[in-house]
C-alpha cells in the first residue's frame, strides 16, 4: 500500500474520530431531538476501510452504530448531517429522520430503520439489481454480531451466495448486543464460520487494525465486482463506549476487556505506523487532528444556528400512493 494511500486512510479515519468525539461531547444535547447517538467511538477502522475508494454509485448499508463513519467516508458532506442530529431544516431530510438512517440515493447510501438486520435482505435486493442492471455495483452491508443472528442474515446471505449477487457482508463483532456478550446468545466463535454454510468464503479481520480492514475490503470487493460473488467478513472489535450515550444504566462488557481493546485504538495505531514509516510527525498529526475538528465544530456550529423547518411543510417529500402528497 503506497504512503499518499495510507495518509489518505488516515485522513478518513480521524475525521471519523473527530465526529464519534463530537457526538460523545454533544449527546445529551442532539439526544432530545435524535434517538442517537450511540457511538461507535473505537470501532471507526472497520466503516473507514470498508466505505473508503468504492466508487460513487457502489451502494453503501451502514449498521445503526457506525452510520455515521461510514456515510462520511463515502462522502457525505458534515453540515446537513448535523443539522439532520438537530432536527434542523438543514439535515437530509429537514431534520425528520434519525441520523443513523439517512439515505442518500446519490451518493449509494441506504440506511437502515429501527428493525435491526433489516439491511441485510435489502442488500441482497439492491445487489440483485445491480447484477440484473449489469452496473458494475457493489453493495457493502453492514451489521453488528447482534445484528448478524438475526432471520434476515440467514435468508439474505443464502439468497446472495445462490445467485453469486456483487455484495460483501460485513459484521462488526464488538462482542455484544445492547447488554448481553455475544458468547451468550451464540454459539461459536467466530462468526465467519457461518459463511461455510451458504458455500461462501468467510473472513476474519482484527477490525482495529485500518489496513487490514481495508486490504480485506478491497479483496472482497474485487470478488464481488468480478462476479465472484458475496463474502463474509467478520471484524473482530470491542464496544468500548456504552449501549447509548444517553447515560444508558445497562452493564457494558467487563472493564479489564475495554482497557485490553483501548489499547489497541485504531486512530493511535495507525498513526504510530505513519510515524514509524516516516511519512508523518507527531506535528503533522496535531495539526491534521486540529482542522478536522475544527470543520466538525463548524458543522455543528451550523447545526445549533439553523431554522427548524416550519409546520406548513411538514407535508413536503411525503408519498402517498401515485406521488407526492404536496
Ligand atoms: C429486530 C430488533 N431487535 C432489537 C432491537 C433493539 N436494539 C437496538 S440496538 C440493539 C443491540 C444491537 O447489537 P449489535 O447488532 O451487536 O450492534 P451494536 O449495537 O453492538 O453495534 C438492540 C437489541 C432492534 N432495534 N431491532
Ligand atoms: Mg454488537
């Protein structure tokens, strides 16, 4: 992987960073308007790697906790995002809509609704589609070990195995679903393993690690665009935040177990390695951290001071059968 591909990454990443640090800052606040935000503070490598380089009309699924990271890194701009958080008239959808849920045709972004896994099946659809269109698409879906015990991947994955669909399953294994470790409602391993069962190849990826994710993502991808069909990737990860940064009471996965995964951050990691290649400096990196949290403060900013859209149009983009409403 040459160096500018690295930084580039990189780059990604700690906006990413900057972003989860926001909301963990604003949470209380954006939690009146937005169910969220839950974080996925910690886990940013595994939605960078993965969303990073697809081309714009690949279509993106992103899981309710990494949404954000990945929909920045498919290009998503920062201030309709906030705005959405804030309910504002600025968000995607005139601050209607939860922000781990935008959708952005344009840019390929499907997001998700309450029903957690529901994305899977939609996956499949989309990537149907796509083979049927013979687009060139790539459909990366997203979900979390919760997630991924659900109907929808059974159903979703064997649908996509059978008709060799252009979609890469990607589980974000932070080793537990709401309040309950993963060993406790499943019973092997590594979820990758399931792969076997619908004849498919099955990956596990240290999903703290952004170059491995992102290796692994460019494979899967490769495969699925060249008709080889759908993969399986687990990243192997940690919720290191809790369950919701509303000041959820449930009990999080042991504290010895955070602090062992804390140490392997991706952001520090991944910036040793710049350093130890020589392509950054501890400055370099300061300032770099520096204007990206700036833009997100602006965007917030923005957020805070804009208009809340007027009750007339609450109407305005609602279907009803035959077309729009107004
Ligand atoms: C079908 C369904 N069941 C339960 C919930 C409630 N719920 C929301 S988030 C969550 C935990 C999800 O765990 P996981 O899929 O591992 O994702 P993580 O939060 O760990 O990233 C649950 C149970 C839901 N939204 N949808
Ligand atoms: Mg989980």
């Amino acid at each position: 992987m040459d160096e500018e591909l690295k930084l580039a990454l990189f780059r990604s990443l700690l906006l990413a960073r900057a972003f989860e640090e926001k909301k963990i800052e604003l949470a209380e606040e954006i939690g009146r308007v937005d169910i969220g935000p839950t974080s996925c503070y910690g886990q940013e490598a595994i939605p960078v790697g993965f969303s990073f380089g697809l081309n714009r009309d690949d279509f993106i699924l992103p899981s309710i906790r990494s949404a954000w990271a990945a929909d920045l890194t498919k290009g998503l701009p920062l201030k309709p995002i906030a705005a959405e958080m804030y309910g504002k008239a600025g968000g995607f959808s005139n601050g209607r809509e939860i922000s781990s849920h935008i959708t952005y045709p344009e840019l390929g972004i499907f997001g998700g609704t309450g029903v957690l896994g529901n994305n899977i099946t939609v996956a499949a659809g989309i990537a149907l589609a796509a083979k049927y269109r013979k687009t060139d698409q790539v459909a990366v879906c997203f979900m979390g070990d919760g997630a991924s015990n659900r109907e929808e991947f059974f159903a979703g994955l064997n649908f996509a195995a059978l008709k060799k669909l252009p979609a890469v399953f990607v589980v974000e294994n932070n080793q537990i679903a709401e309040f309950t470790f993963y060993q406790k409602f499943m019973p092997i391993k590594d979820i990758a393993d399931r792969a076997a069962a619908f004849g498919i190849p099955g990956f596990v990826v240290d999903g703290n690690d952004l170059m491995a994710v992102y290796t692994t993502a460019r494979e899967t991808i490769r495969r699925a665009r060249a008709g080889e069909g759908p993969s399986l990737v687990e990243c192997k990860t940690c919720r290191v935040r809790p369950m919701s940064e509303l000041g959820d009471p449930g009990k999080g996965l042991p504290p010895e177990l955070i602090a062992e995964w804390r140490e392997r951050d991706p952001v520090r990691r991944m910036q040793e390695h710049l350093q130890q290649i020589g392509v950054l400096t501890e400055k370099d990196f300061r300032e770099l951290r520096e204007k990206l949290r700036k833009e997100v403060d602006a965007a917030f900013q923005f957020a805070r001071e804009d208009r809340y859209a007027p009750p007339e149009e609450v109407f305005k983009d609602v279907y009803e059968e035959g077309g729009l409403l107004e």
